[in-house]
C-alpha cells in the first residue's frame, strides 16, 4: 500500500479498480484498518490497487470526496467514484467489495 498525495492521486485512480483509504496518523481506528487492508493487499494483488490519503496532508482531496470522518474508504472503477465506506471496515466486506467491481 502506497500513500499518495494530490498531484499523484488523479493518475493512481485513473484505471481499473482502486481503494483509497483517507485516514490520519493520529486516527486509532485509521490504524485498525491500516491493519486490515495490510491483509487485504495480498488477495487483490495484480487484480487491484489499495492507496492511502493522509486527509491531514491534503484537505483538498478528502474536501473533494465529501471526507468527514475517518477512516473513509473510496472505491474507483476506471477514475470515477462507486462505493464508499465509513468507518471501519471487515477483511472480507473489502474483499467482496473490490471483486464485486472487477
């Protein structure tokens, strides 16, 4: 998992299916899901991309995507928005959801 910032971010989402999860270092459940999608990383691998957004570093992107609590998971299909998440969220909720757009 790769943390990006506003000028890598519209390239990182450009193309098949990516989960962005805007989070914040001082964020105890950001953390938990960090966790999560460190195992989450290895069943996608190859199929999509996970990228991490610190919403502390760029308030423009977490503005941009309507982030008001972390952590928030955005899912992109090809560069447009399709499903987002707050809070945190299962090992396996993630799996499906990443395959349900693949």
């Amino acid at each position: 998992m790769k943390q990006i910032n506003e000028q890598e971010f519209d390239q990182a989402i450009k193309s098949g299916v990516v989960l962005v999860d805007f989070f914040a270092t001082w964020c105890m459940p950001c953390r938990m899901m960090s966790q999560i999608l460190e195992g989450v990383a290895p069943e996608i691998a190859g199929k999509a991309e996970i990228y991490k957004v610190d919403v502390d570093e760029c308030e423009n992107l977490a503005r941009k995507f309507g982030v008001m609590s972390i952590p928030t998971l955005v899912f992109f299909k090809d560069g447009k928005e399709v499903e987002k998440h707050v809070g945190v969220m299962q090992h396996a909720d993630c799996v499906n959801t990443i395959k349900k757009y693949l």
